[in-house]
C-alpha cells in the first residue's frame, strides 16, 4: 500500500498535456512532410530539371525567333515547355506531339476562320496557343501553359507534371505523419490506461484484495483513486455479505438441527400407530391416518436433512431416471389425496383418455420420458397446498391430460375459489411474488402464511423438465370465474432435461 501511494505522489502530468504532445508532432512532422518535397521541387528548378511556371510565355519570342529563321524545320529546337503542331501552306498537319484532344484548336489556332486571328489565343484558364509563321510558308502552333514544367522532353512525357508530383508526395508524407503519430498516441495512451482496465477487469473477477495501481496522468490517477475506494468498498461489503450469509447458513443448519427431535419422537409415535394398525388395533381410517402421518414425518425428515446439505453449500442436482407417467399419476392421487384430506377438504382426481392412452403407449414402447418423480410429486404438493388454502366451496381437482398434437402431458391442480387476479396471471410464478393479496394470506382453514415460493418452485421444476407451467382461471359460459387453474406442461419425450435448473 504504501508504494501505491508514493508511486502517486510523483509527478502527475494532465492529460491535455499528454495529447498536446502529440498535436505538436503532427504539426512538426507535417513541416517535414511538406518541406522535404518543397526543398527538392526548389533544388530541381534551381539545377535546371524542372522550368518555372512562366518559362512558356518569358520565352515565346525567343522561341518563335529561331524557328521563323529556320530553313528546315528542326522540333528540337522547341524547349519541352511547349508542346507544337506544325502544319502546312495548305493547312494540312505535318507533325505534332500534342495530344489528339488538343490539335482541333491548334488547327484553328495556325488556320483561323476569319482569315489572320490574333497570334496568342488563350484556350483556359492557364492554356495558351501561338502561332509562328515559317520560312516554307506553314506554320507552327506551340501550346505552353502557366505551370512549372520538366526540361526533358521525355521526363515530360513520362512522369507527372512536377507540381503535381510535389502535391502529391506532400499529402502522401503528411497522410504517413498522422498515421504514424496516432499509432505512436494510440499505444502510449493505451498503456497508461492498462491500470484502468486492470482495476476494471480485477473487480469483475472480485480479486478486491489487490489495490489498484497508480498513474503519471492527472486525469487517469483521479479515476484510479475512485476505483480504489470502490474496491475498499466492495471488499468490506462482500466480506460482510459473505459473514451474514455464513451466520445465516448456520442458524439454518442449528434449527434443521433442533427439528430432528421433535420429527423422531413423530416418527417413533408413528411407527407404534402403524405397529397397532398392523396388528388390528386401529380401525381402517385411522390406519390410514397413522400411515399418512408416518410418510408425512418421514417426507419431514428428508427435507431436514436436505436443509442441513443445502446450508453446507452441498447442492442437490435432479436425479433424471425414465418414469411412467401412469404409475406418477398414482402416486400424485394417493399424496395429493392425503394432503386434501388433512384439510378436510375433497379431491376430485381425473384422468382424460388421451391421458391414459399416451401412458400405456408410452410403457408398452419402453420410451419413458426422464423425469424427477420425486420433484415433480413436491411442485404438485406445492400447487395443491395452495388450492387448499383457496378452495371456497371445499373442493380440489386434480386433472391429467395429453395434447397429442404438441406431445405434452399437462398435470392441472384446480380449486373453487375466487380465481386469480390479473397481476398474479402475470407475475405469480417470479419468486417471492405476493401482489395478490386474495392469494397471499392465510387462506383457508389450516392453511399457512403464504411466502410466494410454491407458484416459482413448481415453474422452476417444470422448467427443469423442459416444461412450463401455467396459471389461468377457470370461467363459466358468462365468462365468471368459477376458480384457479395451475397447470404443469411436461414434454412427454425430453431428450435432454435441464440439469442446471434451482433446485427445490
């Protein structure tokens, strides 16, 4: 720590600085650019390589001096500022070096309409056409324009004009400058950032015990202090998170402890109730009442035991293993059944014939569907347990149907109560969802305070299994409500459930 804090107590420079820098290399760089070309266009025209701009026009008398006197015509003559067209007495073209595009106005130029036109016509802005009589009676058009020329005839003809050339070498080298300056600017900038990111990519690991380093950057160390004291922050809020969740896990762990008592004197008293129903001690009701108090206790004490896991950090995966969703319908009844009952309520089971039809298809195929039977008969238990705490008129179904067009079997726990309101329609399967205060209370006789688990353990059981679920009301033909309907979608072929899905 004390290192961080002497690395930043050197000197710190601002960043508008740092980029300054740069600008001036740009603008150095681009003196280079644009003088090295300059330097060489002017040593060219002072060794003679290249002709000034105006050498055509300051010439042209000269020019038109020896080739008036010659007797035979001689093109070299014609220094490589001008460009000629030689023509005859009768107009007709004898020789020419200018492009195709220029020997219609030179022609009117040497031969004009009107008879003798002006000797120097000016063709644009910087073009200029003059005629020279010659001794044989023809004459010669020389074009020359106002821009610096090569003094060789054939360097003329090959390269581009040398202004042109200093143009572009000038763009070329200032385009090479700003690249390399922001390449240069690019990564020292990146560098003094790596801190930055360093810091950023720290925190999203949650390595907080590292402190985050420093920088020469006024700018960049100001952030870097920010990050710092975010990083202080977050360790002493995660350690304290990570105390209470421990102490949490704890307390849990010590009450699933203490549990353990009650449920053994339970289950004891349960197995001497079962020991006299066995021996016809007890009538046939309350055999039946030992045994389900009995299973009841012992359901008890495996969630016991799961609580004491799960507050270790031991997480429980599903067991997938191939059910027959026939032999889980019996099952359902019989826990479903026993719960209604001890609410003293009454359970109205069904199964459609498409139902039992794809059940017995499904076993004489041997193509099972992977199911937890042991999460599913627990999400159903949670649906009924809230049809029980709603159930007006004292009345629970419980439905099993097949869509065979969808190839999905649908589990549907059904109550007569005021149904739900649209906001749970909505939202009644996210976790700890209470907005529906008809459904949220106490309930029903027996019933207990509702925490808004069981709707989103079932959808993440359903979830798990490649299924839904689905929460809706059951409507009259008037459209009343005549109560709530949740239903479980399963897939009755799941060739990969989700393993990865909460845990319930």
């Amino acid at each position: 720590m004390a290192g961080v804090e002497a690395a930043r107590r050197r000197m710190r420079i601002p960043l508008a600085l740092v980029v300054g820098r740069y600008f001036l290399y740009v603008l150095v760089g681009a003196l280079f650019a644009v003088g090295i070309p300059a330097g060489a266009f002017a040593w060219q025209i002072g060794s003679g390589a290249v002709l000034l701009a105006n050498y055509g026009e300051a010439h042209l008398e000269e020019v038109e001096g020896v080739l008036a006197g010659q007797a035979s015509f001689d093109d070299g003559a014609i220094p490589s500022a001008y460009r000629f067209a030689r023509f005859g007495a009768d107009g007709s073209l004898l020789a020419s070096d200018m492009p195709d595009a220029q020997l219609a106005a030179a022609q009117d130029v040497a031969v004009p309409p009107d008879g003798d036109g002006p000797r120097i016509v000016e063709a644009a802005s910087s073009s200029f056409y003059f005629a020279v009589r010659l001794a044989d009676g023809g004459r010669c058009v020389l074009r020359y324009e106002i821009m610096p020329q090569w003094a060789d005839k054939v360097t003329r003809d090959t390269l581009p004009n040398p202004q042109d050339l200093f143009v572009w070498a000038a763009l070329i080298a200032l385009v090479l400058v700003v690249a390399l300056v922001a390449m240069r600017a690019g990564r020292v900038i990146t560098r003094r950032m790596e801190p930055l990111t360093s810091a950023a990519e720290a925190v999203g690991r949650q390595e907080l015990d590292t402190p985050v380093g420093g920088s020469d950057v006024t700018e960049i160390d100001d952030v870097l202090r920010a990050m710092e004291a975010m990083r202080a922050a977050l360790k002493d809020s995660l350690e304290a998170q990570r105390a209470a969740e421990r102490r949490g896990r704890e307390q849990v762990a010590a009450l699933a402890h203490d549990l353990k008592t009650p449920l053994t004197v339970a289950l004891g008293n349960a197995d001497l109730l079962a020991e006299d129903a066995a021996s016809g001690a007890l009538g046939a009701d309350q055999a039946a009442s030992a045994r389900a108090m009995r299973d009841a206790a012992l359901s008890m004490d495996a969630f016991v035991d799961r609580i004491v896991e799960a507050s270790r950090g031991q997480t429980e995966e599903m067991s997938f293993a191939p059910v027959d969703p026939g032999v889980l319908a019996d099952g359902l009844e019989g826990a479903v059944g026993r719960l209604v009952a001890a609410r003293g309520l009454v359970l109205e089971a069904s199964r459609t014939t498409a139902f039992e039809d794809a059940c017995n298809a499904a076993a004489a195929k041997a193509a099972l569907p992977l199911w937890d039977a042991g999460a599913l008969e627990r999400a159903v238990l949670n649906l009924a347990g809230n049809a029980c705490d709603h159930a007006g008129g004292g009345h629970v179904a419980l439905v099993f149907s097949f869509d065979g067009s969808a190839q999905v079997l649908s589990i549907a726990v059904e109550d007569d109560g005021d149904g739900f309101s649209p906001e749970a329609l909505a939202h009644g399967a996210e976790r700890f969802f209470r907005g529906d205060a008809s459904r949220t209370n106490a309930g029903g006789a027996g019933g207990a305070a509702h925490f808004g688990l069981g709707l989103s353990i079932a959808s993440d059981v359903a979830e798990a299994h490649g299924g839904r679920l689905e929460l809706s009301n059951r409507e009259d033909a008037e459209g009343s409500v005549l109560g709530a309907r949740a239903r479980i979608v399963l897939p009755l072929r799941s060739p990969s459930p989700k393993r990865d899905g909460p845990q319930v």
